[in-house]
C-alpha cells in the first residue's frame, strides 16, 4: 500500500518582543515558560507583588514588557550596595 503522509507546519513561535509590542496578554503558564521559571515561584511573586498582573474575568493575565520593566525596577532595589557586602573580620 502506499500510503502519503502529509504535515503541517507549525505556527512560528512569537517572540517576547513581538508580545510586547501586540500587547498580549499571557497566562501564568505562558509567562512562567518565558520566564524560564516555575509556576510557584511565578505565584509567589504575584502574592508579594513583585509582577503586575491584570484580573480578567477573575483570570490572573500579564503583559510581558511590563512584567520584564517590574522585575528590572526590582533588580536594582534589591541588590546590595557593595559597602553592604563587606566582610567584617574579627
């Protein structure tokens, strides 16, 4: 028998950059796959604020570039001055 087997492409990825510029809104498995990260460590965040979510009919959605921005803003408030983290010997 011969049989013909066909495929079909699949839809190319969008890029982070693209999300952001399209206002896309993500899901938490979307935004944690980008993130390259957890969901418990993305519902962590969300329950200490440290990602800006939008509810949208009691779903939890982000827009990418925001939550990027957030987690920059919260880089630089989190990270120790380097007089800090000097070594006290005694």
């Amino acid at each position: 028998m011969n049989s013909i087997t066909t495929t079909t492409p699949l839809p190319p990825q969008t890029s982070s950059t693209a999300a952001a510029a399209s206002g896309e809104l993500l899901t938490q498995d979307q935004l944690a796959r980008r993130l390259g990260i957890s969901r418990r460590t993305l519902h962590t965040w969300i329950r200490h604020k440290t990602v800006p979510m939008i509810k949208v009919r009691g779903f939890c959605r982000f827009e990418f570039h925001k939550v990027l921005a957030a987690l920059q803003q919260h880089e630089q408030a989190v990270v120790p001055s380097p007089e800090s983290t000097r070594i006290i010997k005694r």
